[in-house]
C-alpha cells in the first residue's frame, strides 16, 4: 500500500506552470521507476533537485516533484529513513498546492512508521487524520501505533472517532486492539462492551479485572470481576474467594462479608481456615461488630489457635466488647491462673518476647475486667501485665487505687 502511494504520478498540473524540458526530464524518471530502475531514478531525482533549489516559483514546484520522485525511489530500496526526510523537505516548499502536501504528509507518516521512527511517524499521522478526516485504515494504523508506544489515552481518542464515524464491522483482531486499548486507558465499560463471544472466557474477566487492579483501581476491578460473576463465568471456589478479596480492597468490605457468608452457608465454598478468616476480615473492615466478633469465634473455634484467640480479643478491645475480650483471652490464660506468687516470680527478671505477648493479654484482661467492675481479677491481671513490661498497666493499676 505504501508504495502504490509513493509511486502515483505527480500531478504536474497542481503546481505552477512548468517547461516542457522539466515536464519531460519528470516523466522520464517516472518511466524509469515503473520498471524498477529504482537506483538511476534515486540519483537523477536527487541531482535534478539540488540544480534547481533557489530557482524561481516553478523550479521550486518542479524541485518538490523530483524530490518526491527520489523517496519513491528510496522507498523501493528499503531506505524508508531517508526517503521520509526527502517528502519533509518536499512538503516544506511553498508551491506545493495544499493538497499535494496534505497527501505528502500522510506518505511521510508512513514511511517513519516503516523505518521505526514510531512517535514521529505517530504524531504526523495525527496531523493528517486531523486535517483529512481520515480513513479507517489510517485510523486503524494510528490505533496500533499509539497502542505500540503504549500511549493508551491518544489510541482511545482514535478508536472513538473510529466509532463514531460508523466505519464497518470489526474483525476480531481489530476488536481485541480496541478491548485492550480501553482497558489500558481505564474505560472498561467500553472494553467490555466490545468482547462479544470472548466475554464467555474466563480469562477475558481476569485480565480485565487485573488491569484494572494495577491501574490502582480496587473497586473497579471488583466490579468488573462480579460482571463476571453475574454472567455465570467466574464462578469456581477460587474465583469467590478472589471477588471477596477485591471488595474488601475496593472499599465494600460489606458486601464481601455477605457474600461468604451466603458462600459458606450453601456450600459453595469450604469452611477452610482461610476462607473463615476471610469473613472476619471482611466484617472486621465493615465495622459489623457482631458479625466480625462471631467470624472470628467460629475461626478460633476452629483452629484452636492463640493467635485466632488473641485477635478476637484485641477486635472486640478494640470495640469495646469487654466481656468477649474476657471469653477470647479465658481461652488462653485462665483468670484462676492469676495470683500473687506468679506475679513475684517474674518481678525484677527480664521479659522475653513470649512474656510480652502474655503481657498484653494480662493488659487486656485487666482493663476488660475493670470496665466490668471486676477490680479484683482487674488488679491481679494488670499486676501480671506489669511484671511482664506492659507500661499502661501501672496507670490501670493507680486508677484502681
């Protein structure tokens, strides 16, 4: 296509006026370029125009043609390079008529695109569309071209015009450029909206999703994943798991929270730890006191985990929930533990890490008990808060009295 392009025959009459010894010299070279003398039409195109540069109107008109002459030349010996600097030049003489320059332009994108030159031959190529109107086929090249230089936005704004001048139908290659194109510039309505038979893959949802979860869109990302899921794609256990995950990262923890809920009482996924921890994570991140404090009892319950234990403990502690901070932490240390000699076998001695987190639980005991009204198993647990290093509980001690 681009040679059939750089080899139409000047327009000799565009132009002002010209001798018949250069109309004849044109079309002599033109012949020569029909039958693939490429090389002899090279160097005379290229003599022809230094001898008339700084001649008079029509020497200059009759400069561009030889130039123009000289980069179909080029063109066919695969100088691409050099041939889109000779149309430049070319186009930046003056009587050139605007519409022979206006068709030199598109054929100097091309040929930068052809010899890699991606964003100059982008941006000239832009210009032409801009000035022209364009065609799909141009159209199509500059979606590629910007999607190449990975510039998402300008490629978008291409394929919309593409879209709004009614061009025909798109083959499938044509419509995964657009869905990838949109997807990068952040418009997945419009990427999704083009997928046709292949938003019945499952990859299709994925990728999507993924994109937008890199474009530092969460919440995006969760609700394109549960298009998917609505429309009976993505609906194996990991892909439950995988939107419950995308919610609580896109700001709707809630509605993780009732998913795996509604997931784990019908089956569809296990109550494996991980999917029990899951749902507490989720209710926790909603604020859902009751449901998170529950979620997490259930995964304690089932792990007998001190860690499990401890983190119902320090959510409802951090809820105010004192008597579940009691239940959690009566799971790990027993309040009939606490006495005095206990507490004078640890004073003066140094506290390891395992003490400190005894410690903490004794803190949390001791502060849950008082707001109960319980000082007597406040104090002695805030006494073995205090010999383990737990600095507040001397405060929570002074409070007592």
């Amino acid at each position: 296509m681009l040679l059939a392009l750089l080899v139409a025959t000047p327009a000799l009459a565009e132009g002002p006026a010209l001798r018949a010894s250069m109309i004849a010299s044109l079309k002599t070279l033109q012949q020569q370029l029909a039958v693939g003398d490429n090389a002899a039409v090279a160097s005379g195109a290229e003599a022809a125009a230094a001898r008339l540069e700084g001649g008079n109107a029509a020497d200059r008109w009759a400069r561009a043609l030889f130039l123009q002459l000289e980069a179909s030349a080029l063109a066919r010996q695969g100088d691409s390079a050099t041939a889109a600097a000779r149309l430049a030049t070319a186009r930046g003489i003056d009587e050139v008529p605007a519409a022979r320059r206006l068709a030199w332009l598109r054929q100097e994108a091309q040929l930068r695109l052809a010899a890699g030159q991606r964003e100059r031959g982008a941006d000239l190529l832009t210009r032409w569309v801009e000035a022209s109107g364009g065609d799909a086929e141009s159209r199509w090249l500059l979606v590629r071209t910007r999607a190449v230089l990975g510039e998402w936005q300008a490629a978008a704004n291409s394929l919309d015009r593409l879209r709004a001048s009614g061009s025909a139908a798109w083959n499938d290659a044509q419509r995964q450029l657009a869905s990838t194109v949109y997807q990068q510039s952040g418009r997945f309505d419009d990427a999704l909206a083009l997928l046709g038979d292949a938003a019945d893959s499952p990859e299709v949802w994925r990728r999507a999703a993924g994109l937008a979860q890199r474009a530092g869109d969460p919440g995006r990302a969760a609700a394109i994943w549960e298009s998917g899921w609505r429309r009976g794609v993505l609906t194996q256990p990991q892909d439950l798991v995988q939107l419950a995950e995308l919610h609580i990262a896109g700001g709707t923890p809630a509605r993780a929270g009732e998913y795996l809920a509604r997931w784990l009482d019908a089956g569809q996924l296990p109550r494996s730890t991980r999917n029990l921890r899951l749902e507490a994570q989720a209710w926790t991140a909603a604020r859902e006191h009751a449901k998170a404090l529950a979620a997490w009892r259930a995964l304690a319950t089932q792990t007998g985990s001190t860690a499990d234990w401890r983190q119902l403990a320090e959510t409802a502690y951090g809820w105010g929930e004192w008597q579940v901070v009691l239940d959690a932490l009566g799971q790990i240390v027993p309040a009939d533990e606490v006495s005095q000699s206990a507490v004078a076998q640890k004073r003066g001695s140094g506290v390891s890490s395992a003490q400190a987190a005894q410690g903490r639980d004794w803190l949390l005991m001791g502060v849950a008990a008082a707001q109960l009204e319980r000082p007597q198993l406040a104090r002695r647990a805030l006494e073995r808060a205090a010999a383990a290093g737990e600095a507040q509980a001397q405060q929570w001690l002074k409070s007592l009295g």
